[in-house]
C-alpha cells in the first residue's frame, strides 16, 4: 500500500505536464519533452543535494547546540525547496513530498521528525479545512445521488485494481483485499491536479464540485473501511468459490531441487 501511495504521488509531475495539452493550449511534443526533462533535472538536482549539501548543512546547524536555529532550518528547507519546484512548474505539494524524502535521508531525520511533530495535527487539520472550505455544501445537497453514484464507482474501480495489482505479484487472498480496501480512497494529489484542470478549463466547475464532493466523501469513510477490511478480507478469503477462481490463476513454480518434476504454484492462496 505505502509503494502504490507513493508511487501515485510521483505520478503528479508528468499528469500536471499534461494538464495543458489535454486542454488544447497549443503546447506540442517538444514543449512537454522539455518541460519533462525539466522536471526531472529538478528532481535529480533536489535529491542529490539530500547526499552531500543537506547533511553537511544539518551537521554545521547542529554543531551550534541550538535547537531553535535546527527547528528554523528543517522549516526552511521544506518551503525552500517547495518553492523551488513551483518556480520551474511543478507542485508546491511535491516539493514538499521532495523535502521530506530529502530530511529522511540525513542522519538527524529522528530529531527532525520529533522537533517537527508537534506542527503535524496543526497542518492536517489546516490542510482539511481549506479541502472544506472549497466544497460547495448545496451542491451536494441538491446532487447527493450523482455523488453516490461517483463515489460508489470510485471505490468499485480502486478496491479492484487494487486487489488485481496485488494478486498478481503474489500476494495472498487477504491480504490483497486489505490492499484493495485500503487504497479505496481519493489520494491528496488529486486535488492538485484537479484545481489545475479546472484552472486551464479542462474540466467545469459542476464537474469539479462532484468531483470535489466524492473525494471528501470517500476520505470519510475510508477509516471506516480500514477498520473492517480485516473482518471483510476474512469472509471473502474464505469463500469456496473465491478460492476456486484465484486457484486457477496459480502459475506452475520452477522444479525443486530434487529434480523430480515436482512443481508446485507460485500463488497458492493463503487463508
């Protein structure tokens, strides 16, 4: 779950390169090709700075035994290096994912994490009343259907293919529906990608709000979800016919070592 939920968030440099051709505004190739290769050269700078400048800089910060001074620093970086992706047109929000790999790299990351923790509840709760404040409470009122209907296929789509992702790299039946019901919610990024969509006429602001509203929604009922999966991947994991229809997806395993042609299958099903 952690790999799929960051790998989706990497997935916003190249998707918000795109925002401008899916909305017609003339950008061809080699505009996207630069800006791709941009972006990358950015990142590629910013994580290679987490090997040698980011260290030097918190062991010189941390030699003045002023944990005021260490605290100003770690905030400084993040916004730094935040506003530095944003100036060469990619997210504030993934500078600062950027910022976070970079910290977690250096060997004060402990006391980084710790001297940081306190503003944590501050942001999240900042983050999700600003995502409030966006959403139009009539709307959902006067369309309450069509977000349920976009929420229930939303979840449908991602509890799937999430359950596929992990049965086919051989995960065990419950422990693939757990991953399905776990990443059954709306990631953060989409609201990025989706105000910048909005932003370039891409999508209409009706298109937005539902949008918008089914988002919130499946994050509501996501910690609910989280807490039945066990209960859920339990059941379903001991279906006779659930087990009949992953039983046939079992790939034969290469010959033990006796050599007796014995094989045995490399998804078997683990109750």
């Amino acid at each position: 779950m952690v790999g799929i939920l960051i790998f989706q968030d990497l997935c916003i440099v190249p998707l918000m390169l795109l925002i401008p051709v899916l909305s017609g505004d003339g950008i061809d190739i080699l505009d996207i090709g630069a800006k791709m290769g941009t972006a990358v050269l950015i990142i590629f700078i910013v994580l290679l700075s987490s090997r040698w400048i980011v260290p030097a800089l918190l062991h010189q910060v941390v030699r003045t035994r002023s944990r005021e001074l260490f605290l100003t620093t770690i905030i400084l970086l993040c916004l730094g290096i935040a506003l530095l992706t944003s100036r060469f047109g990619l997210s504030l929000a993934l500078g600062a994912f950027l910022a976070g790999l970079i910290i977690s790299e250096s060997e004060y990351a402990h006391q980084a994490l710790s001297d940081i923790l306190p503003f944590k509840d501050s942001f999240m709760g900042l983050f999700f009343v600003s995502i409030g404040m966006l959403m139009n409470t009539e709307f959902v009122v006067y369309n309450g259907i069509r977000i349920a209907e976009v929420v229930a296929l939303i979840f449908g789509l991602k509890i799937i293919t999430g359950i596929v992702s992990a049965l086919l790299i051989g995960n065990a039946l419950r422990t693939s529906v757990m991953t399905g019901l776990g990443l059954a919610q709306i990631g953060e990024f989409s609201f990025v990608l989706a105000i910048a969509g909005k932003a370039s006429g891409l999508i209409s602001e009706e298109f937005y709000q539902i949008f918008l509203s089914s988002s919130v929604v499946t994050m509501i009922l996501t910690p609910f979800m989280i807490n039945a999966a066990p209960m859920i991947s339990e059941w379903i994991a001991a279906q006779s016919f659930m087990k009949k229809i992953i039983g046939k997806t079992n790939v034969p395993a290469r010959k033990g070592a006796r050599g007796d042609g014995t094989t045995t299958s490399l998804l078997s099903v683990s109750v």
